[in-house]
C-alpha cells in the first residue's frame, strides 16, 4: 500500500498548499498523486534491499525468491551477492530506458482519452467492477451489501467534509499497527519504556511529531486564509 498511500498524501498536500486554476492547465493533484506513486514503487525496492522489509507487494514476492534461492535479503546481501544488486540496478535502468520512450508514448494519448469519458458511463463500469470484486473475495453476496454499506458512509462522510483518503488509512493500516504494537508490547513484558530506548524509534518517533505539528500549522494558517477574503469583503460591505 506504499504507492497508494504515497499518491494519497501527496494528492492532499498539493490540495491544501497549491493554488491553482484547472481551467489553466492540468489539475495538479493529480500530477502530484501520480508523481508519488512512480516515486513510491522505486523507492520500496530501498528498504527492502538493505534491510530486508518489502515496501510493496512485488518487494515482497522478490524477497520470497530470494529466501528460497537462499539468497538473505539485508546488508549482507551487498557484500556477499553485490553482482545481483548491479544485475537489478541494471534492469531498473533499462526497463525505464524501453518503458518511457515506447510505451510510455504510445499509452499516454490512449490515457488521455479516459479523461474525455462521460462521468455517468465511467461511474458505471466502475461500480460493476467493484460488485464483482466484492462478490468474487469470498463468492458471498452479503460482501456486496457491505460494499454499498460503505459506500453510503463514505457518501455521508463526504457530505460531512471528512477526508475519505485519510478514513481509509486509518481502516487499512490500523490494524497492521495495532497487531505489531501488541507483538512488540508482548515481547517487552508491557514495558512501554522500552519504545523510547532505541535510537531509530526515537527518530520515528520525533518526525511522526515534527510532521503532525507542521500539518495542524499548515491546516491553521490554510484555514485563516480562507477567511481572511471574507472578512476584508464584510469590512468593505460595512463601510459601504
């Protein structure tokens, strides 16, 4: 899920800090959403070269290989297999020496044309799509009524000005982070100390803090802005 999370908060950090004008040119979250999820699938093979945690699904699936060829994914991996590091570093740089210049040019007026679809006629085929997938998880129609259960709290939600991106999240890595909470409170006999004895927990720990008070900032200071055009416009109305 890095891509998608990547694509996400960039998509809403161009939302709250861009201004700019969609009749003037391309809607920049959604440059900003794409440009971080082509950032996000490289940067995942980082992590799980040099330290042996996948960052996404196909990280995951390579590491697997690795493991059964018993090839040990880590730092070890670029002193005692360094020829395979440069093989996939090569690779990399050829697949993106093939990908962008043919099928990235031959694809992007194709892609571009998707946008021209009639909203009602791509709102259907996605929700068709969305049935089925629901349905095919666990062949059991009650899953599709809880699809459209969620549909309509994420309608409400919206209506409401809740972001649905940041709900979905919360839904997705909750659970993820709870489970390795528990496991590592368990491992720890319940000493909660022992979060703040390691030097990168701290450092998580301290940019988890420096990012969510620059964000309440940010979100302050965007909010003062929104108000400020109309205060000057009553201030002018009263004058009147």
């Amino acid at each position: 899920a890095g891509a998608d999370v990547g694509a996400w908060v960039a998509s809403s950090v161009e939302k709250m800090t861009g201004q700019h004008d969609r009749e003037e040119g391309p809607d920049r979250t959604v440059l900003a959403g794409t440009s971080s999820n082509n950032a996000a699938v490289a940067s995942a093979w980082i992590p799980a070269l040099s330290l042996g945690l996948p960052g996404d699904t196909v990280t995951a699936i390579v590491l697997g290989v690795f493991l059964m060829k018993g090839i040990t994914p880590g730092p070890l991996l670029f002193e005692n297999d360094l020829p395979l590091v440069w093989t996939l570093f090569g690779t990399f740089i050829l697949a993106n020496v093939v990908l962008l210049p043919v099928f990235g040019y031959l694809t992007a007026r194709l892609a571009a044309r998707i946008v021209r679809v009639p909203f009602p006629l791509l709102l259907s085929v996605i929700a068709g799509l969305c049935v089925v997938g629901a349905y095919a998880i666990n062949n059991n129609a009650f899953d599709v009524w809880v699809m459209a259960g969620m549909g309509v709290i994420a309608f409400l939600l919206r209506r409401g000005g809740f972001p649905l991106a940041q709900v979905v999240l919360g839904m997705v890595l909750g659970p993820i982070l709870e489970q390795n909470f528990m496991v590592s409170a368990i491992k720890s006999r319940w000493d909660l100390m022992s979060f703040f004895e390691r030097p990168m927990a701290l450092g998580l720990m301290g940019l988890t803090l420096v990012l969510l008070v620059v964000g309440l900032r940010l979100t302050r200071r965007l909010r003062s802005g929104a108000g400020a055009p109309d205060r000057r416009e009553a201030a002018r109305e009263g004058e009147e």
